[in-house]
C-alpha cells in the first residue's frame, strides 16, 4: 500500500536473522519474503529487531472503532515511527472464523486478496481467542478494509468488555467422541448474541468455548466464563468384540495398567479375560477408557452437554476453574440450543445488573456465593456442583430465622421474579 | 433525510461464516457419523466414518504469523491434494483434508518442500507452542513470542516429528503477567521484579477509579503531584502482576533490565482421569535472553527428559509429577526448591500438605 516515498533507510536485523535457521518454520523469513511486495513488513522487522536489541517494546495500543461497532479493531502505534514511518500506524483487525476454523481455500483466497488490497499482508491463524488475526492496516485502511470484509460476509470479532469470538473443538466434522454439535451451537450463540459481541455491555469480557467431550480440546474449563462440554445419558456402547481383540493385541496387563487402574471412579472392572463389565451409574463421563480403546468403546446414545460457569486466570481472586451449573442439557434441537440461549441471557442479566465493572462472572460468583448466583437465574442448587458439601459451620438459613430478625421467606433477586424456567434435572 | 454523500456501508452483524460451505465435502457427508480413528503416522490420523468413508487429516505445524503469500501456498497445496478444504487447529496447526490415500505422500511431500513445515504434532508428542503477540504487535509484552517460540521449537522438532513421550505435552508462553497464553504442561511466562514506577504527567489521562479497582492487592491509592491528581503505589503490598499496567500505561511495570521469566509445569485443561489442574512454579530467575533464549531452552529440556523417562503411558507431566511428589522432581530435575515456590497468594493455604505424608 504506502510505499515508502523517500528511500527508507536499510534495515538490518543481525538478532532476528538467527531465527530463520533451524528446522522450525521461521516467521521471520516469511516476513522477510513479504517485505519484498510490502516494504512496511521490512520496517516491522527493523522495529521488532530493536525490541531485541532492547528488550524493550515499541508500540502504543489505544481503540479504534469502525462504524457501528464498539471492539474488533486492535490499534498500534509505532513509538519508532520517525524511523519506521511506514508502521506508525499498524492495526489489527479481528474477523470471526467459521466455527471450528474450517476453511474452503476460497474463503481464505478471499481474505487474502482483501487483506493484501488494504494491508501489509500479515495474517495470524489464529489468536488465542480464536479469532482470525489480520495486522498491517492505518486510520483510513483499517476501515476500507473493514468494509469490504464485511461486504464479502466477515464479521468483525469481539474485544474489550463484550462477548468475545467464540471458539470450538472440530466436533461432528472428523471425530467420533463429539456429544453433540459443537460447530453449529457455536455459529448459533455468535448469531443470536452477535450485538454482545460488537458493543461492549458486559460487566467484562465474556468468553465461550465448546468442547465436544471431556477431553475438552477448546480447553473451555480453564479458558473460559462458561464452557458447555459434549457428555451422555445412560450407559456407554460397548462392543465386546472388539475389547476382547484389543486385550489379545495389547495384553490384559495393558488394559489393567492403562485403561482399568485409571479410571478416576473405579467404574471399569475385567469380567473373565477378554471382556470388561462398566458401572456406568459411577463413570464420570472422562473419556479416558473411550480414548485408549476407541475402537471397543463408544459415548453413549442419548447425547447433550455439561454446563460450567466462571473459569479464567490469576488475577483478582486466584487461578478459578469453571464450575459445574447443568449437568445435562439436551442439545439435539434447534429448540435445545435456544434454550441453552436463555440461560446465558438470564446469566447475563443477573451478572450485567449486579456485577461490578471489570469484574469477570467467576469472580462475581466468588463475590456473591453460587448459592446467591444460582438463585439469581433460577437454577436448582445439585449436589454435582461441588466436590463435597460445606465445612463451614456458620450459615444463615433464610427459613429457620424468626420473622422478626428477617426470616420471613426470601424474595428472589427481581431479575428472576419473571418466570423462572429451571433446567431438566440428571436422573 | 437528506445525509451528506456517503460510501455506501456494508452490512453489519454477519454473525459467523457458514462453517458448513467450508466443510470438504467428506465431513460435510458424514457430519456426526464418524466411528473411529486409526494412527497412521505422527500427524497422520485415518478417520473412519459409519459410512465406511475414509478421511485422512494430515496435521502440520505452522508459526502462526504468516504472509498472505504462504497462506495463498497452502491454498494452493489443498486445491491440488484436499478438493479446497483445510482446518486450523487451536494450537496453529493446520490440518490438510485428504480423502484419496494415495494423496497423502504427496500431500506430505509438498508440505515439507513447498511449505517448510514439518508434518507431527498428534499424540504423545510435542505439539504447536500456544503463543501471543510478544514484541510483534502488543502493547503490553515484556518479551517476545513467535521468536522464542521459534527458538523451542527448533530445539524440540524431534519431539513434534515423532510420538516419543509418555503423553501430549502442551507448551504455551506469554509475554506478561497477565498470561494470555494460558495453562500448559509446560508455560514459560514474565515475571517483573518491583512495583509498576508511575510517570506523573502521563497518569493524568488515566481513569483513576479504574487503575485503583483493578489492583487484585488494593496497592494502588490516590495522591496528588504538583497540585495535580495522581496515584500512588504501596510497594510492600503491590505483588507486581501488572493489572494497573494494563488499566494505564503509566503505570509502568516492566523493566528491561530486571525482568526474567519463569517456567510453570503440570496445567491440564481436560477432564479426562482426574480433571483439569492448574500449573506450578517450577524454575524462577531466567534471564530473558533474546534471540533464542538458551536458558529458558536447557530448563524446558530438562522438564522433558525426566518425564520422558519417568512418566507412565497416557501421564500426563502434571499427572506423573503428582504421582512421584513434588519433592522428587526436583531432586530428578536438579532444580532447587525455595520459599518462592510456597504459594502466598489466594487459596495458598490449599496447597500446602495437610497430613504426614512424606516420600522418605
């Protein structure tokens, strides 16, 4: 796009230059490559090559909004521009990926083509929210680009106090443990909440990730406010006849070492030498057996998902898991998926009107208690939810104080005195 | 109304591309029919479906940042051996889709040639380092990432190439506290070493209120300078995470000198055996040695080797760890134990031995 107009000074880049050997493909001798058609990347390179020298970093952020939106567009600005004219300003633009990050090599033409028309040509597959990365845009590109993404189909993804680009394992696509449609209740939550994720109405940001089974490859525990994990009613399918090739092929010690002293609830046992019995009321639903024999070994057929609230990093109250809300909800039909939609709208509407700025739903549970949150969107307290009952002696049960010291039965936080639709309870 | 000239705009609020239009026609048959999978070669699964379709998935690693030009080449390597599809995985591998078996030697041939890259990642190997953008592009990092990167990779290719290992080992670096590349097996991310110094004029900008609330310790007080509004850290409470750093960038938490960076073990995201775990300082004090970070490299390989030769099948490095106790893997790794590694923060008291357990 810009080219230089005066010839820019050469640049050298004596530290990065030891990064384009070894055996590991080389982002730098990709760049390298690009700065040929792209003289700005020639000048990142000089910028990126003083941060080494310095250890130090050279770029401002601030915000940049397109029309109409109110996140998707990461600015950058250059503190070296006097030197680097070409990068002062250097953006990057965050475009929804289909679900899953499958791509028709048209889609990814597409982008390309848009992408080197207005930009230095860099692409990031993907950032770690999941988001299609796109660097190398100014004040004016930035938008012309935006635009015609956006005329071509892409969206804009999501940043700052908003729901965030959603994210996915591969699902029904290629794997056979998938409990249900990861790809298709990913692209239908990003639909239905997509003016979440373009203006910024959250407490904070608000992430999801769908994993299809326990193996949680999204890693939506840790990396998200509310996971939604692939799992099964009833027993597991099992093909005995292929257990017992396994245990000829592997040995019964294999399967005692590997599969049998593994699982976490001791629900698998060896029935004669070539069968094993499980206790499916006991699985926990892990996925380890499955993934170990998966040839024998199968999820069972009446298929949904585990529900978990509140998981992020460190910072303010120390490393938090999600936690378990549902666990079973059917996820079959359209009808499941919208309800699984009205329960983040009735999370989102207790946590929006009471949760404090910057502060994540896991820590406003933290705050408020889960007993306090669950009451909040009307979900019935299960002994799924925790590890183990209270140690903590010191209670205020709200029916057993006399009337006079506040004990009369307790009104419901007014967000659920509306109609209170509580989910199907496990059998 | 009439409105001043103006381009005319596209449509807002797409919403998500249409995952199914970019689905090869294989997956798109057999969407949720699949049976089972079987391991051809490391980053070579055959994927079986009810049907008795085959569909081949050829996983590479890739540095994640690319040109358009090697992106157009991958395209170009899918339309001849995928009929136009492909996948990205969440670890920036991508997955070439073939559904002819005779097309995968080839497949792989051009992806080594044509690419550079290198064909692995499944299993129990050593897949794709979860990265952020580090000096390339955040405003934050207090070192790089696609670089150091780079530098494991280059040093642990065996380990991507081939399934060697007792399990998959996830690798993920991040270039600030705030440690946006996440839980790993293996994490190596930026400690800073004193309370962020503040740049009086520049804090005026900031929204107080906000720098003051987000301080995980509540370090952060107002005060004023030269009649002006300012703030004000307490060192002895600030843990110097870099919250404020973020809220306001004059409040300046990192330091070209003193900052190093530390390495953190045993994160697992998946509820499989025993469920996710979080990850645990190992080593601390690394110096943040660009280009290649050989410190960083040597500590990392270490981890490796004695879970290499210590872990069970399908353990994974949290999990063996765990089942040894802490106390040996330190004594296997060489690596010294000191009061830094006693947790102080939230929850500390959760992590300390409660029973009279010892390995004697």
């Amino acid at each position: 796009m810009s080219d230089a107009k005066k010839k820019p000074e050469s640049i050298k880049t004596p530290l990065l230059d030891e990064l384009t050997t070894g055996q590991w493909p080389s982002f730098v001798s990709d760049l390298k490559n690009l700065s040929k058609v792209k003289p700005q990347v020639g000048q990142l390179l000089g910028q990126l090559e003083q941060s080494y020298e310095d250890r130090w970093n050279y770029w401002q952020g601030t915000v940049l909004n397109v029309d109409g939106y109110g996140g998707g567009v990461i600015a950058r600005y250059s503190e070296l521009s006097e030197r680097f004219p070409d990068i002062a300003q250097f953006h990057t633009i965050r475009i929804i990926p289909p679900s899953g990050w499958v791509y028709s090599t048209k889609s990814l033409r597409q982008l390309c083509d848009i992408w080197e028309k207005h930009s230095a040509g860099i692409m990031q597959m993907h950032g770690m929210t999941g988001d299609i990365l796109l660097l190398g845009t100014d004040n004016k590109t930035t938008f012309d680009a935006a635009e015609e993404l956006m005329e071509a189909g892409w969206d804009l993804g999501g940043s700052g106090a908003a729901l965030r680009t959603l994210a996915c394992c591969v699902g029904d696509a290629y794997c056979e443990s998938s409990c249900f449609d990861t790809m298709g209740v990913t692209k239908y939550l990003t639909d239905r909440f997509i003016s979440h994720l373009h203006r910024p109405e959250l407490p904070y940001k608000f992430k999801f990730k769908l994993s299809g089974c326990a193996n949680d490859c999204a890693c939506s525990i840790q990396r998200s406010d509310m996971p939604v994990i692939g799992t099964w009613k009833g027993p597991m399918q099992i093909d005995q006849k292929e257990v017992g090739k396994f245990i000829k092929e592997h040995g019964v010690d294999y399967v005692v070492n590997n599969v049998i002293t593994r699982c976490p609830t001791q629900a698998i046992q060896m029935k004669g030498s070539k069968e094993i019995a499980v206790d499916n009321g006991n699985c926990v639903r892990c996925m380890h057996c499955i993934n170990v024999m998966h040839k024998a070994l199968r999820p069972g057929k009446q298929r949904g998902a585990t529900i978990l609230i509140g998981g992020k990093r460190t910072l303010k109250i120390g490393d938090t898991m999600s936690s378990m809300i549902v666990p079973f909800i059917p996820l079959e039909t359209k009808e499941d998926w919208e309800k699984l939609g009205d329960l983040v709208e009735k999370i989102w509407e207790f946590w929006g009107e009471n949760g404090l700025e910057h502060e994540r739903v896991g820590e406003f549970i933290e705050r408020v208690g889960l007993g306090t949150f669950l009451d909040g969107v009307g979900i019935e307290p299960l002994a799924e939810m925790v590890i183990h009952p209270r140690t903590n002696p010191y209670i205020k049960f709200e029916e057993l104080a006399p009337g006079r010291m506040g004990g009369e039965p307790r009104k419901r936080p007014s967000v659920v005195d509306k109609e209170i639709e509580t989910f199907e309870k496990a059998e | 109304m009439s409105v001043p000239e103006q381009k005319k705009k596209a449509p807002r609020d797409n919403g998500a591309p249409d995952h199914m239009k970019n689905l090869h026609p294989l997956m798109l048959k057999n969407y949720g029919k699949w049976k089972y999978y079987e391991k051809v070669r490391t980053g070579v699964l055959k994927r079986v479906a009810e049907s008795g379709d085959v569909l081949y998935v050829v996983r590479a690693g890739s540095p994640r940042t690319m040109s358009i030009i090697t992106v157009r080449k991958i395209c170009d390597i899918a339309d001849k051996y995928c009929q136009g599809f492909l996948r990205f995985t969440s670890r920036a591998n991508v997955e070439f889709l073939v559904g002819n078996e005779k097309d995968v030697k080839p497949l792989i041939k051009a992806v080594e040639k044509e690419l550079g890259w290198p064909v692995g990642g499944t299993g129990a190997s050593i897949s794709n380092v979860l990265h952020t953008q580090g000096w390339l592009h955040c405003n934050l990092p207090g070192t790089d990432a696609a670089g150091s990167v780079k530098a494991l990779m280059d040093m642990l290719y065996k380990d991507f190439v081939k399934e060697k290992l007792p399990q998959r080992v996830k690798i993920s670096t991040s270039c600030c506290s705030i440690n946006c590349g996440g839980q790993s097996d293996i994490a190596i991310n930026v400690q800073h070493h004193h309370p962020p110094r503040i740049d009086n004029k520049g804090v005026g900008v900031c929204e107080h209120p906000k720098v003051v609330a987000i301080c995980p310790v509540a370090a952060i007080r107002p005060s004023m300078f030269d009649g002006k509004a300012s703030l004000e850290v307490v060192p002895e409470k600030c843990m110097y995470c870099g919250a404020c750093h973020g809220q306001c960038p004059s409040m300046e938490i990192r330091d070209a000198k003193t900052d190093t960076l530390s390495i953190w073990i045993g994160g697992k995201a998946a509820s499989t055996r025993k469920g996710p775990s979080f990850m645990k300082l190992a080593v601390w004090g690394l110096p943040n040695n660009a280009p290649r970070w050989p410190e960083v490299g040597e500590a990392v390989k270490t981890i490796i080797e004695v879970y290499r030769k210590g872990g069970r099948p399908y353990e994974r490095l949290g999990e063996w760890v765990e089942r040894i106790g802490w106390k040996r893997f330190f004594e296997l790794t060489g690596f010294p134990f000191t009061k830094y590694h006693i947790d102080d923060f939230k929850h500390a008291r959760t992590t300390l031995n409660t029973s009279s357990h010892v390995r004697l």
